[in-house]
C-alpha cells in the first residue's frame, strides 16, 4: 500500500473521536463542529482526515455539518480500538 494510503495519527484520532462520539454505533449522526472540537486541531487538519476516510468509504456526510461512521468504517473503528488504537501491524 503507498504511504500515501496509510492513515496518520490525526486520521486515526479522528476516526476514534467519531467513533466514540457517535456512540459506537453506524449511521449516527455527529456534529462535525463536535468532532473538530473534541480532537482540538484546525479545521484544515480536520478537513483533511474525514477526506482521507469519506474517500475510503469510512465516513459519510449525512447532513450539512454532520458526519457519521458508515458500516465499514465502523468495523474498522473497531479494529483499531481492539488494538488500543495502535497504528502498527504487528
């Protein structure tokens, strides 16, 4: 996979804080303002990692200013957080 594909720190925080706040669950509908303020970054870093998982069919746009974690993205949320929300493979 290109370095380019794999997710970075923020994409992996972002991933954990709408995981967490949507409840742990698919299709739940979470202030992207919410999100943006729980990870404290900018807004072009969070801009940036819900791309790099709406590209990847992990998050979708739900409504104007929400996101949510799509079934795929929810299986990988959980992955990640089986693994501490370790990046590494092994």
């Amino acid at each position: 996979m290109p370095a380019t594909q794999i997710a970075s720190a923020l994409e992996c925080d972002y991933l954990r804080v709408l995981y967490e706040l949507a409840g742990r669950k698919a299709k739940a509908a979470v202030s992207y303002g919410d999100v943006k303020t729980e990870l404290g970054r900018s807004a072009e870093e969070c801009d940036e990692a819900c791309d790099f998982w709406a590209d990847r069919g992990v998050v979708e746009w739900t409504t104007i200013g929400h996101v949510a974690l799509t079934h795929l993205g929810l299986r990988r949320a959980e992955r990640l957080a089986g693994r501490g929300w370790s990046l590494s493979r092994f």
